[in-house]
C-alpha cells in the first residue's frame, strides 16, 4: 500500500523554484552552451516530483521501492541536475561543471555517470517506449512503484511516442504517467506550425489514456494532477502541463531562439536581477503581518 505524502509549503517551493531558476542559468552561462527555455519551462513540473510526488531516496538511489523517472526530453537537464542537487543528489558546487570535459553533467543524461538517472536520454521520442517498459515489468513483477514519463510537446512530432502510448493503454498501465510539457514553442518555431498538434489532448485519450490539463507553473495544480494520476485506475495518464518556454525570464519567454541557446555575462546578470526582484515568502509574510 502506498503512503499519501504531505502536502509541501507551496510558498516554500515557489522560493525553490526562483533558486533553481537561478542555478540553472549561472550553470549554462559557465558551460557556454546549453538549453535554457525547455529547461526553464520545466522547473516545476520537477519541483513537484521530486519534492511532492515520487517516492525516492537520495541516499540510496537504487532502492528497488523507488518510482522511476524517465526525462525523455534529455536537452533539458540543466532543469534535472539542478532539481537533483536541491534534492541531494549532488553538490550544488558541481552544477557549474555542466558540459565541460570529464563532468557527470553531460549535456544530455548518462546514466552510468550521474547515480540516481534511472536512464540515458536524448534521442527524442524514445523515453516513452522505455517508460513503457519499465511500468510493463513492474505490473508483471507485482511491484507497486510508478513510472513518470516527462516529454516535450514538439517531441510529440516523433511517431514512436504515439506507438507507446497505444502499448501503454494496451496493457493498462496505470502505473504509468506522462507528463508533456506544453510551452507550445520548438527549435524552428511554433509547434502548431511545425506540425500541428491540436485537438492535443483529444489524440491522448483516442490512444486510451485518462488525460488531465493544468497550469504547469502553478504547483498546487501540478500536485492535484499528480495525485489524480495516481488514483486512476485502468488507464495510463497524461497530464498535459501548460507552460511558457522561458518561464521567468521577461527577455527569454515565449522566445523560440532561446531553446537551444545560453546566456551571456550580460544576459545572466539582468536574468538574475529579474528574479532577485521577486518577493520570497518571508518577503510576503513579512508585508502581511
């Protein structure tokens, strides 16, 4: 029997989540290359997992209880290093390692370098099929943990995605849950016009999959999601999280140049300066009282 986690301090996350913001562009700028806007859009989507819904142990990264986390849009792992190390994964001082020669951060996961990378990944498309697998081998193992699947929304172009989806309604796997970062902006522009994707979420339940929407940058709404996925029964889930690409960052949202592009010593400053100016919590209860 799963144990229902408590609910973390939302004020208390959204801090986090200014900080790891902040990690992740001081950790592109030092390796001078890098995806910022997937990885920005993507900050709480991760923030919500690791420190609300799976259940997993820094300190022992291969418990075999553990839910499995399977980042298929690898590029954005400045966003995944950055939320592992808050959560005890690494030191924070090793972000800034990020690409460089030698380093456990390599520009997309490998999982035989970083302990606690339950896969590889990069090669879009294909995170699913490995979600897949491994929430097949935990129904026939009778193993009670869960599968997260985080994907892109021009990720989705790749027909292998939509292969796995039919195998994941196939076998019911409810035990699985996708998580597609819609931020609606690819490398070459818009998604609706590099290949349309709408009627979005009605192509996810076609395929059988129980599907749920929500902001992605609200994480009340994020961790409701999570907790219907867990509570549906017969069906995989997909939750369709709505985010800005750029998430945070005035000059980089909704900006498709900044998918695959780091910020300079000029940019980096006022992007900090731009998230420095934001109340924290203890700013906030502070003008409360």
């Amino acid at each position: 029997m799963r144990k229902a986690k408590q609910k973390p301090d939302v004020a208390e996350l959204n801090d986090l989540c200014r900080t790891i913001r902040k990690d992740i562009l001081i950790s592109l700028n030092a390796a001078k290359s890098g995806h910022s806007g997937g990885s920005l859009s993507s900050v709480e989507v991760m923030v919500a997992l690791y420190f609300y819904k799976l259940r997993h142990d820094p300190q022992n990264h291969q418990w075999e209880g553990r839910d499995r986390f399977v980042l298929s849009k690898g590029h954005v792992c400045p966003a995944l290093y950055t939320v592992m190390a808050h959560a005890g994964y690494l030191p924070t001082d090793e972000l800034t390692s990020l690409r460089k020669l030698g380093s456990r951060l390599q520009g997309h996961p490998h999982m035989l370098k970083l302990p606690g990378l339950e896969t590889s990944s990069g090669s879009l498309g294909q995170g699913l099929s490995i979600a897949v697998g491994m929430a097949l081998g935990a129904k026939m193992d009778n193993k009670d943990f869960r599968v997260y699947c985080f994907m892109g929304d021009g990720e989705t172009d790749e027909g292998q995605i939509w292969e796995a989806a039919m195998s994941a309604a196939h076998y019911d796997l409810d035990n699985l849950c996708g998580i597609v970062d819609r931020n609606r902006l690819q490398i070459d522009g818009d998604t609706e016009k590099v290949m349309r994707l709408e009627p979005y979420c009605e192509k996810w339940a076609s395929f059988g999959w129980n599907v749920i929407e929500c902001d992605g940058h609200n994480l009340e709404e994020l961790m409701a999601a999570l907790d219907q996925a867990e509570c549906n029964c017969g069906a995989p889930t997909a939750i369709i999280a709505h985010t800005v690409k750029g998430k945070g960052i005035s000059f980089m949202e909704n900006q498709a140049e900044w998918h695959g592009i780091p910020p300079d010593d000029e940019q980096l400053a006022l992007a900090l300066k731009e998230l420095d100016t934001k109340p924290t919590k203890e700013q906030l209860e502070r003008a409360d009282g």
